[in-house]
DNA sequence: TTAATTGCAAACATTTTGCAGGTTC
DNA sequence: GAACCTGCAAAATGTTTGCAATTAA
C-alpha cells in the first residue's frame, strides 16, 4: 500500500530470476541479490565476501540470510561448494566438472580445466553408493622446498 | 593416584620415540601418547577423537596440547592433514601418496590406493610455485541418485 | 638450571538456530 | 490468509592464544 516504486528487475536480474525458478527457488530480493553476485562470472567466495560485496552494492542482507541462501544455491546445484581451508567454506559460481589449484600461502584458489587432469581408474565403491563428485586440489606453495642442510 | 609407577617406555613407544626423534620433535609424555595412537595403523582421526582416545587409555591431556602436537606432527610430516568437512580437520596417519572416499551421509573416510587413480597432465603452475601435494577426494552418497523433477 | 612444554580458560572465527516480524502469492 | 522468508542475536562448534606452572635434558 505504500508509494514505494515496484522493484523493477534488471536485465541481469531477469536472468538471474529465471534461473532461480527453473532450480526451484522463490526468488526474493536477497536471493536475487546474491545469485546475480555470484553467477555474474565464475568466481570463488566465502560467506562472508558475499555478505560484504552485497551491502557494498547497496543492498541490506543479514548474514544468516547469507548463510541460508548459500546453502540453498548449493542444494539446488546453482553453486558448488569447495573446501579447501578447513576453517572457510568457499563457494564456486562454476558449477561445471572442473578441479581446483589452491596456493596455500595466499589463499588464492584458481580453477583447472577438467581437460588438464585426467583422473581413471576409480575404486571400487561401498555397496549402495553413488559417486557425487570427484574433487582434485592441486596445493602449490610459493616457494621452492628449500635444502634443509645448506643455504643458497 | 597417588602412587603411580614412573611412566615405563613400552617397546611400541620406543619405537615412536625414535621416530619423534628423527624428525625433530622433542618426546614429551604427551607427544608419545598422541603419535603411538596415531601411528599405531593408519587411520583417520579429527583432534577430538584423539583427546578422547588419550583420555580413555588412562592418560591426561589437555586439548590444546592435542591441537600443538597435530599440528607439529603435520609440519614435521608424521602425519598428514585431511580436508573433507569444512567444519573439521581430520588427521591421517599414513603418509604415503594416496587418495581418499569420502561418505558424505556417514563421514566415514577411505584411503585409496594411488594406484587405483591416475592423475595426469597437472596444469602449468603459477610461477614461482612448487606442487606441495595433490588431494584427490572421490565423494560418494549411500543412496543412488534420486530422479530430480527437472533435468538438471 | 634453562629452555621448552603443558594446562586451563578465555578468546576467536565460522556457521547454525530460534523466533518475531515482514513479505509474497 | 497462509506459507514462506528475513533479520537479529544468541548458541554451537572447532581451533588458537596468553600465561603461569611443570617437565625434560
């Protein structure tokens, strides 16, 4: 009843609101939100950069609210989760068989071309189960093994 | 408690304390006690597990003893760090290559023979770096793929 | 002795949860 | 109008840290 303006959806947004119905999920204002954030490119992010770049863009999104839509993306297949640091769930908007390369010491994680690695010869499973997924981290370290005798 | 009989190295402990020796770790009674459980046979076991463990074979240690001594004993390279669950580290007493299952409804952790994967064609590292490691985690369910209303 | 190690509890960071109030269809 | 969603704050992990007391070499 209020003379607040409709919210009209941007084209990205139209997008966006598309691909959250066709996956199940009622698209509200944070939902939108953080779907268009993270989908705009592929990109790794932690809750809580999700929760500072949303309010960065204007917009008011409580972290719970963060937290509950990251899952739900997640269980809906619009992202993935990586885990890579115990203490921080990252959450990848590439949603496609892809692994990782993550350098432990800047936290920098990139994604590898599933065409770079080739992983065969699974083992034979538990009875009853399905494979859900294959995850490969490459972990790289920024500087050579140094020798523990001598210096350079 | 009063009169406990001074702490007796058993032949087990012998041998992990060579071992602690040999890779520069001081053998604290603590230490002893944590590497002898883990060392024992190779097995998955998150910090808690072990202070449980410690605690049940009639030994005192604090947790955050357990969690220094981890963590030395992975930096020391007797025992390696497992990144399945974000929320929990789980450390594997067998550091030789290879690779894990992971159950994700049951949190039940597998080794897998390396040679029952092949990893090939690693990707061009970033310059400067140095492959620390390759963590390939095979994630299976107990229950085969329910059919989804829409395809996904 | 002398330096390293331990234990306790408080601090910390991340994630989850309970519930009142708001929003949507 | 009914069902779902959001926000706030408190709770629930899992891990780290500060510092005094203890232990090992």
């Amino acid at each position: 009843m209020a003379d607040e303006p409709p919210r009209q959806p941007s084209d990205a947004s139209a997008g966006v609101i598309s691909l959250l119905l066709a996956h199940g999920v009622a698209p509200t204002r944070q939902r939108i939100e953080i779907a268009t954030l993270l989908l705009e490119r592929p990109q790794h992010l932690s809750a809580e950069q999700v929760l500072v770049r949303v309010r960065a863009s204007g917009q008011h999104v409580s972290k719970a609210t963060v937290y509950n839509t990251l899952g739900l993306l997640t269980r809906k297949g619009l992202v993935r989760e990586v885990v890579v640091d115990p203490q921080r769930v990252v959450y990848d908007s590439n949603v496609a068989p892809h692994y990782h390369l993550y350098e432990v010491d800047t936290g920098r994680l990139e994604d590898i071309e599933p065409a770079a690695v080739s992983v065969a010869g699974l083992p034979s499973l538990p009875p009853g189960t399905v494979i859900e997924g294959v995850d490969v981290v490459v972990r790289v370290r920024s500087r050579p093994a140094e020798p523990s005798a001598s210096g350079v």
